[in-house]
C-alpha cells in the first residue's frame, strides 16, 4: 500500500508541471493520461537526443518539443513552450516544497528539551 502511495506522489509531481503547463499552451490533449504519455515519448526522444555529440542538449529541448507538440495536439512553438515551462513549474514546486520542508522542521518545539 505504501509502494502504491510513493508512485501516485511520484507521477503526480512529475505529471503535474507537464498539465500546468499544457493548460497555459492550450493544448488540446490534457489529461493526465495524456500528459503521462507525453511525457514518456518527450523523455524518449530527449535520450536520444542527448546521443549526439555536440549539441545534444539543444537537440534533446528540439526533439522533445516535437513529442509533445505531437502527443498533446499542439503547435511546434507549443510544444517548446511545454518543455520551457515544464521545468520552471518544476524547480517553483520544488522550492516551495523545500520552503515547507524547512518551515516546518524549524519550528521550535514547546515543552523541556530532553537531551
């Protein structure tokens, strides 16, 4: 039950910039299945990508614009716009998780302080 719970938390912290950010494009296709498909073939060809020597990194962002240009019914420059925005809503849920964390493993606790 636990394994279940760490895999729904995991697909929908990966999952959830992906939709965020098909919702702002206005993509056709958003859905959660949707986007977990996407995000599957994206990450597929962003592999590939990566293989060529050089300029792998600008060939995987290409490459990955054009799996979810094609799987989320989106333009090009969408799909692009996608990958961009994917990671900035990522590192803002990640801060702000990271903001929490700390908020709430600071906080003074109230009683004697047993050593």
């Amino acid at each position: 039950m636990v394994r279940l719970l760490l895999i729904a938390a995991v697909m929908c912290i990966s999952l959830l910039p992906v939709k965020i950010a098909a919702v702002i494009v206005g993509a056709k296709r958003n859905g959660f299945l949707w986007c977990l498909l996407a995000t599957l073939v994206a990450g597929a060809l962003q592999l590939v990508g990566l293989g060529f020597p050089g300029p792998g990194n600008l060939v995987g962002l290409l490459l990955g614009g054009a799996g979810y240009s094609a799987i989320l019914k989106t333009t090009y420059v969408g799909g692009l716009a996608v990958v961009v925005l994917q990671v900035f809503v990522a590192m803002a849920m990640f801060i702000g998780i990271g903001m929490l964390m700390g908020i709430l493993y600071t906080v003074p606790r109230i009683g004697p302080i047993v050593f």
